[in-house]
C-alpha cells in the first residue's frame, strides 16, 4: 500500500512538472492545480442580489402572465475578463467537468457570504439547451453546474422540467437590441413532471445574466406553475455596455 502510495505521488509529481497548470486567465503557473492564480481570483468582484427593472420584467414576461413578486435576481460576480475566460474555457474546452465543481463552490462561496440558504427552494432549474446543440457539444455547461451545486446544497436539479422549442442563435454572437428578443417563447414545460412542481419554489440558473431575456423567458413557462417564489442565480452578471 506504502509502495502504491509512493508511486502515485510520483506520478503526480511528473505530470505536474510535464503538464504545468496555468492560470486560463494570465497563463501563469498555479502549483495546486487551480484554473485561477490567486491573483485573478483576487479580482473577482462579487454582486449578490440586483434588483430587475420593471422596465425588463414587462418587455419580457408575456401578457397575462401573473406578476412575479417573489422573483429575484442573485450573481456571483460581475462579467469580468477572468469570468468571462473561466466560462469560455467552461463551454469549448475539455474541461468542462473539472469547471463544473470549481464554478459550483465559488458559487457555494458566495450564496454562504448572503446567507443565502438554497435547500429552502424545491428544484433547482438549469436553463436548457436545445437537443441540436447538446449533440453538438456533447453537455449542457448550466446543468453541469446546476447539479454540483444541488449535491452540494442538497436540493433537488430538476433539468427535465423546462425544454426548447426549437434552437435559436447564441447570446454572445448577437448585439443587445438582437438579445432583447432572441429566446422569446422558445422554451416550454414538460408535460410529463409539470403537474409535479405546482406551486413549487424555484431557482432558475444560468451562466450570465445581461438583458435577462433567457432568464425570462423560462421564468414566463415556470409562472404557468404559480409558483411559490423564484430566484434567478447567474455565476455572472455582465452590462449591456460592457
């Protein structure tokens, strides 16, 4: 056992002086192994909750649609170069599962930092990706994280509750009058577990939060349920101007 022990860490050892770990951000070298230095990590800037303008619940939510008042928003951070290189990294590298998990504790980081307690909600939604694209890249990167979170949280990911319609293009590639109307009325309610969630308590979660009209638009399906409340959690929270 000491002898497999010893070759292990030797092993370790090798690939760490052969595969050195770089910071994705500055590409400096990370000896525990980490995608951030300490100093990329150290310019994070938190956010916490953000209030959403009426402005954007109105262009959004559809007509006749009961009015959220127990609807929030909560963001880890802003949208800063080092996020935004953690995310890219996260949806077109293979490192998507080691992401997942180091995305999902400085998530648990900051809920921990608001005394945001997420085992008081009932299902934790990730934002879903057409069945096109999920061939196409093989994971949703949002139900990734979504599950490491609620292993960690202990509430129930619920990822089959909301679907899409039909494929449409992707947020970063649009401009922000483009992003206004981009998912409107593309995702729907399984039919199959929806009764089940009446009236639930709900977190909606998604990589970024910029126009909110994904966000939104999946909250417009997830009212059909009369819920409880519902919390809007983004990793990241970016300007339109930014």
């Amino acid at each position: 056992m000491l002898k497999f022990y010893r070759m292990e860490t030797l092993l370790g050892g090798m690939k760490n002086i052969l595969f050195p770990s770089l910071c994705f951000c500055c590409n400096e070298y990370v000896p525990q192994q980490l995608p951030l230095c300490s100093r990329c990590r150290d310019r994070l800037r938190p956010v916490g909750f953000s209030k959403i303008p009426s402005r954007t619940i109105r262009r959004h939510l559809s007509a006749g649609s009961p009015s959220p008042d127990n609807l929030s928003l909560f963001s880890a951070f802003e949208y800063t170069p080092q996020i935004k290189e953690l995310i890219h990294h996260f949806k077109y590298t293979a490192h998507h599962r080691y992401l997942s998990t180091y995305i999902s504790r400085l998530l648990e980081e900051t809920l921990i930092t608001h005394a945001l307690d997420v085992s008081r909600y009932d299902a934790l939604i990730p934002v879903p990706m057409h069945a096109s694209k999920l061939r196409e890249r093989e994971f949703n990167h949002a139900a990734l994280v979504a599950e490491a979170l609620a292993n960690d949280r202990r509430v129930l990911c619920v990822p089959e509750l909301l679907s899409v319609k039909r494929p449409y293009p992707l947020q970063a590639h649009l401009s922000a009058q483009e992003r206004l109307h981009n998912p409107l009325n593309r995702f729907a309610l399984n039919p199959a577990c929806a009764s089940a969630y009446s009236g639930k308590a709900f977190i909606l979660y998604d990589d970024v939060f910029t126009t909110g009209s994904t966000a939104l638009s999946c909250i417009n399906e997830l009212l059909k349920l009369q819920p409880a409340k519902i919390l809007i959690l983004t990793f990241a929270k970016a300007s339109l101007h930014g």
